[in-house]
C-alpha cells in the first residue's frame, strides 16, 4: 500500500505541522520526516502540473490513497473542481462523480478498485483564495499586529507606487505579519510550530477532518 499527497504550491509542509500539532498521526508509512517529504509528498508547482501528477497517479496500482491540494484562487472552487472532475471522469463511474458533485466543502471519494480520493481546494473548497487565505484564518480578527498590518496593506493599495496586484494582498498581508514578528520572516510551518497561529479555532476543523478521511493514519 503507497499513499501519495498532491499540492500545487509549497503547502505540504505547513499543513503537516498544522496536523501534527493538531495531534494527527502521520499517514501510514511516512512517519519520518524525510519519508513524508521525500515519498508522500509531491509538490508539482503549478495547478497544471498538480493535474497532471494526479492522472499519472490514478495509473498506478499501488496507490491506495490519493490527495490533491489547489488553489481555487480568483478563478473559485467549482471551477477548479470541474477540472479535477474531467480528470476523474477517465477513471470513476458517472454516479461516484455525481455523488462528489453533491458533496459540499472537501471531496472524498472511493469506488471498488479505485484509491480513496480525496480534494481539498484552498481555502476552504467555498471561497476564493489560496494557501494564506486558510492560514489567516487561524489569526484572531482582534489581533492588534495583524490588524496594524492589514490598515498598512490597505494604505499601500491607495498610493501610485503600490506594485502589489490585488490579487495577491493577502499574501503580501500575510507576509508582512510574519516579517513583524519577534522572530521575522519565519516560514509558514516554522510559524505554526512556534505558535504564531491558533491552531484550536474550529475553522481547521475541516481540514483535519478531511485529511484523516483521505490517508490511512497511523495510531
């Protein structure tokens, strides 16, 4: 049995301390750190690469569980799930996919003979966004340093010399955050790891949830 995580962008990492500091077991044999980054994850570095990577993955026999992480960002989530689907549509049967096209937030989906699926699309499979869009959400809205942040980001945007697309403020928001830190500019699992983000709002919730349905988790 192999176990395969597919992400669009450098998530993996992240997302793995958030499960761990959550206290999720690693996935079944990739309890190693090297094994986890090296073997169960792939990390394909563009939406289409990530679609790419999950056809070739539906091909081989051996995996029993497969993950696929992307953004959803302006483009929104039923859009990219309509991609992810035309992919699937190859391999599943027309009334598992209709049952996926029912299923709210996260997909997972399982079929006799197929690896469980399961589709995760950033944020939160509802709204646009993307990775730091899911991450600002473990950041309490009262939070003085993220809400000095945010009116700076905000006065930046009004200037002639903001360079800053609209598209991506809230990483350059979520960025500036990290850089104004006791220690600066640590990366985002280094971040989780050392408390910056309240990992105990409910708003993870789904996502835990949704991981331990897609792996095989260690006990």
């Amino acid at each position: 049995m192999a176990q395969r995580l597919i992400v669009e962008g450098n998530d993996a990492i992240a997302l793995a301390v958030l499960c761990r500091k959550s206290g999720l077991k690693p996935p079944v044999g990739y309890e190693g750190q090297s094994k986890f980054k090296n073997e169960f994850v792939i990390a394909a570095g563009g939406i289409n690469s990530a679609l790419e990577k999950l056809r070739i993955s539906l091909s081989e026999p051996e995996l029993s569980h497969i993950g696929l992480i992307v953004d959803a960002n302006d483009a929104g989530p039923l859009l990219t799930w309509q991609k992810i689907r035309n992919i699937l549509s190859a391999f599943f049967a027309s009334h598992t996919l209709s049952a996926a096209d029912a299923q709210t937030g996260a997909k997972v989906i399982s079929e006799a003979s197929m690896p469980t699926i399961g589709i995760w699309i950033m944020p939160d499979n509802t709204n646009q966004g993307y990775l730091e869009h899911f991450l600002s959400s473990m950041i309490p809205h009262n939070n003085e340093l993220w809400r000095h942040a945010d009116a700076t980001l905000n006065h930046l945007n009004t200037t002639p010399f903001n360079i800053i697309p609209s598209s991506r403020m809230q990483k350059a928001l979520l960025h500036t955050w990290l850089a104004w830190q006791k220690e600066p500019g640590k990366p985002f699992g280094q971040a989780i790891d050392a408390g910056y983000f309240n990992i105990n709002t409910p708003l993870i919730e789904p996502f835990l949830e949704w991981f331990t349905n897609t792996f095989e988790l260690g006990h």
